[in-house]
C-alpha cells in the first residue's frame, strides 16, 4: 500500500485538530474541565475488543513498524512520511518526541476518528516519560490519568484526558498508549470526531494494546 506525507494529511488533520480527544474517571466529557471516561459508557466501551480484520507493523501490512498489532475489521492503515526539512509536516507530523508514521482509518468501518502510530528515536525515555511529552506538546490537553500494565512481557503505559477545542467550545476524549522498543518509543493515539465517536471505537483501541507485541 503506497504511503503518503503528512502534508497530504493537512485537510483531514486540522479538522480532527478544530473538532478533537479515557479513564475510568466520571464525567461526560463535555467541558473545559470534564474528566475523561465519560462514565458507564466509557468503562463498558473499553472493556470490549474489537473483531479482528487483520494485523499492522509488519511487510505487507500498510505500515512497516516497530511493533504490531490487531486492527479492527475495516479498519484500513497507511503509511505517513514526515518530510525532513518541511515546516508543515514538524508542525503536523511531530508531537512531543514521536512522528507520525502510520494513519489507521476508521471511516471504512463507519466512525470517524483514526488510530495513529507515532515512533520516536532511543532516547525516548519510559513510556511514561513519552506519554507525558506527547500529551505537554497538546497546549488544549488536560484531565490527565495514567495507568500502567503488561501485555505478554511488555510493560504498556496508558494515557487518557481530554483535549478541548477552541473553536468548538467543548472538550473530547483521547487516549493513548506507549511501549519502548530497542529502536525507541512506540505511541499508539485514538481521538476521534467527537467523544461519541471515540467511544465506540475504544473496542478497536483495546483490540490494538491487548495484541501489542515487538515486531
């Protein structure tokens, strides 16, 4: 599957950007200052996995990585070259320590929202360290919780909060997940239109850090 730019991504990320976003904390996730979960849904939503329409990060796959994992069925991944030099693509394709490197569309499946890979060079630091960087370099993002698990015999470090758009007047739920590698940390992100929308596709975010092995 040929890759792309993150330049040719501009349209579809200043949009997620304008309308962007879990914890098992309370809250709706409507406000500035809405805790991210959103409550019973949430907690039933990421306790559900996703079926599984195939797997990422290998030869082949869409998306050649450090890691891999299950994606859900109709779930379609493609590559992201951020390019050296370009100021449009160090705005868009970098956050915090990591860039972009794969984009996995949900829109095949019905939702609108995307799983994205993010890698970083060696000296990343702990998962915990990456996350915490990549959530700073959002200035919308706050409600930040943490937790830490092991998936096979890989120590994962999960993030949720909220990120609040400007333009919108409301805040929406994100989460993401962070692992180190020998070639440096890996960051698997979930947002989504809206936090409906990233709700429901918790399942295929859960599908992903429960199948997450080095590649």
């Amino acid at each position: 599957m040929v890759g792309r730019t993150v330049r040719g991504l501009v349209p579809v990320l200043l949009v997620a950007g304008a309308l962007t976003g879990c914890s098992p904390e309370s809250g709706d996730g409507t406000g500035p200052g809405a805790k991210p979960g959103g409550g019973a849904a949430a907690k039933s939503a990421a306790g559900k996995t996703a079926a599984k329409g195939g797997t990422v990060g290998g030869a082949g796959s869409g998306c050649e990585l450090r890691v891999t994992f299950d994606v859900a069925k109709g779930w379609k991944a493609q590559a992201v070259a951020v390019e050296s030099g370009s100021p449009v693509d160090a705005a868009l394709g970098t956050q915090g320590p990591v860039s972009m490197a794969c984009e996995i569309d949900a829109k095949p499946a019905g939702h609108i929202g995307f799983l994205r890979v993010w890698q970083g060079d060696g000296k990343g630091g702990t998962p915990r360290q990456v996350l915490e960087d990549f959530v700073a370099a959002d200035e919308n993002a706050s409600r930040t919780a943490y937790t830490r698990t092991t998936v096979g015999k890989l120590s994962v470090t999960e993030v949720a909060y909220t990120v609040h758009s400007k333009i919108m007047e409301e805040s929406r739920e994100a989460r993401a997940f962070a692992v180190a590698t020998p070639d440096g940390p890996v960051v698997v992100h979930l947002g989504g239109l809206d936090s409906q929308e990233h709700r429901a596709m918790l399942p295929a975010f859960e599908l992903a850090k429960r199948s997450l092995r080095l590649g």
